[in-house]
C-alpha cells in the first residue's frame, strides 16, 4: 500500500489488552461509530438560489422522476456489461444505492461509464482500495424551496474512492433531498483492490476475509496476544499496524519484565476493518508473539448486549526475520 509509516512512539499509547478472544469492550463501549460518509449530490457550494450546475455526461431519463430514473435500463445494462479492472475483485453489481465506507478520499465525475478509468485514478491516490462508480441523478440548478424547488435533472458519473473495503451491506446511500428535488442513484458497482502491500520487515499477507484471529496460548500455555490498536480516522493502512507491532517490541525490550523473564516481542499482527450494526468502528490490530495459521480465525463476530461486531477486510503478516515460535519448556 502507498502509505507512510508512523511514529514509533505508538508504544507508550498502545491500549491494556483484553481478555483473550474478546473485544476491547472497555473502550468500544465509551466510543461511537465513524459517521457516515455520503457524498454530495454536486460538491458545489452554495452562493444564490438557481444557480446553474454542471450539466453530467450520463444518458437523461424521460420522464424525469425518480421512478423512470431508478428502472432506467441504460444504467443496469452498463453496470451489468462493466468490466472488472485488472487487480480488483466486484464487490457488488448494479444497486440503487452508493457506499458509506471507510476511510472517504473524494470522488470525480466521468464523461462514461468506465471502471478501468475509475481504477486508474484510484491507483493514483495514496491510500485508494476501493471505488464505487454510479449514475447519479442532480439537479441543474441549486434548487431553492420557492423559486426552484424542483428543477429539471442532470445525470453525473460519478467515480468515488475509499481507504477501506466497499460492499453491498455498506451500499447505503439513497440519496437525498434537496428542497423538493430528489436525488437518486442507479447502476451502482463497487470494487475492492485484490492487493494490500506487505510493510517492510513483514510477511505476507494472508487474507482471513471475515473472520479475525482469536487470541490463543502457546505450546507452553502462556498468552500470545500482546494487545490491539485502533485507528478511526484516515484510509485502512497495513504499515499502522506494523509500526505499532515494530513499537510495541521496542517498548517491551525497553521495559523488561520485573520477575526477570524474557519481554514478548511482537511477531505477527491481524488487522482488520471492525463494524458495529454494519457500520465502520475503525482499522483493528492485533498483536501477538507468535504466528498463527488462518485456521484459528475464528473470530467472525460478537453481539454486545443490543449491538452486532462484525469483521470485515482481514490480513494477517508475520515478522519477515522472525514469526515467532514456541519451545517446550523442560
């Protein structure tokens, strides 16, 4: 991935772990979901009522309403005839509805329904896994309740990135209202990047899909799990991972056990995207002295009390020098 690496200072900020195989509900219950991210019909800021929008290069409905815009063949026959970009994999085909994903980038607008294009320019941005190209249904003027509140439409394509995976369950941007006019969305596909780049130093990766790693005990019987990390805000990175993994072990080395033992060191981590009732918390990391095999992932979600954790977009690395192994003790 084309991201930088951040300070080693994550260490000292790394949170107290959890019990094994669980969540870290002390802090998941004191913090919110990251809002939503929906995209704006047209970007544009307001300076009077009326004012002209950019006229879209998508085909116009007749009649124009949200009904005929919605059952449009046009739109379902490109999302449906739409070619999967080279190193993507097709989240999902032809919705109503645009993503509300993780980690938003912007978007553009596009003169055709051109997913190789979209990909491009998703390549091009630090961060970019995913994108979601659609057919957007906006008005041709800023409408205004009582001089235009209903104008006539303007069809955009539109091509929009995200740092974190898209797919049909976080496909659920409608659309919106802007004073009488309604803003709707057709043809809608998403495209997750088949690659995430393997930090230096790391192995890897290998993908868990929806399921995490549980936290388990070595052949001696000692706890592995060195703790997890959680970041809410940016693109869905692999290197925060490492680097936390990288510092975590220069802390513990720095800060030796008291009875004498050796420190754990930090070997392999599983990151993933962690969702509460189908929307994003943030980019989890788990850390432990050991590697283990994508057959204990087994973490494929839990419920607290009301509430539904969900994980979606999991990697596993291990330490490229070491994966960490157990000895029998005597």
């Amino acid at each position: 991935m084309r991201t930088t690496i951040i300070a080693a200072a994550l260490a000292a900020v790394v949170v107290a772990k959890p019990l094994p195989q669980d969540l870290a509900w002390d802090v998941l219950d004191t913090i919110s979901a990251i809002p939503t991210s929906a995209v704006s019909a047209s970007g544009i800021a307001r300076r009077s009522a009326c004012v002209p929008q950019p006229t879209g290069a998508g085909p116009a409905t007749s009649p124009d309403t949200v009904a005929a815009f919605a059952a449009n063949p046009v739109y379902a026959s490109a999302a449906a005839q739409a070619s999967t970009p080279a190193g993507y994999t097709n989240a999902f085909t032809n919705l109503n509805a645009s993503n509300n994903a993780y980690g938003y980038l912007g978007y553009t607008t596009l003169n055709s329904y051109d997913t190789a294009l979209c990909s491009s320019k998703c390549d091009a941005i630090v961060g970019c896994e995913a994108f979601n190209i659609y057919f957007e249904r906006d008005p041709s003027v800023d409408p205004n309740n009582d001089l235009c509140p209903n104008p006539s439409s303007t069809i955009n394509i539109k091509c929009v990135f995200w740092g974190g995976p898209v797919s049909a369950s976080n496909a659920n941007n409608f659309g919106q209202w802007r004073a009488q006019y309604q803003v709707a969305i057709a043809g809608s596909n998403g495209y997750v990047n088949n690659s995430i780049a393997t930090p230096s130093g790391y192995v890897g990766p290998t993908y868990l899909g929806n399921a995490a790693i549980n936290a388990l005990s070595d052949c001696n019987g000692a706890n592995t799990y060195m703790g997890y990390k959680l970041f809410q805000t940016g693109a869905f990175d692999v290197s925060l991972c490492a680097a936390a993994c990288s510092s975590q072990t220069q802390y513990n080395v720095a800060h030796p056990p008291t009875d004498g033992s050796a420190p754990m060191t930090c070997q392999f981590f599983n990151t993933y995207i962690l969702l509460r009732n189908g929307t994003n918390v943030g980019q989890y990391c788990s850390m432990y002295n050991q590697t283990w095999a994508p057959s204990t992932a087994t973490n494929v979600g839990q419920y607290r009390g009301y509430d539904k954790y969900t994980i979606a977009y999991s990697y596993a690395f291990s330490n490229a020098s070491d994966a960490g192994s157990c000895h029998k003790s005597s």
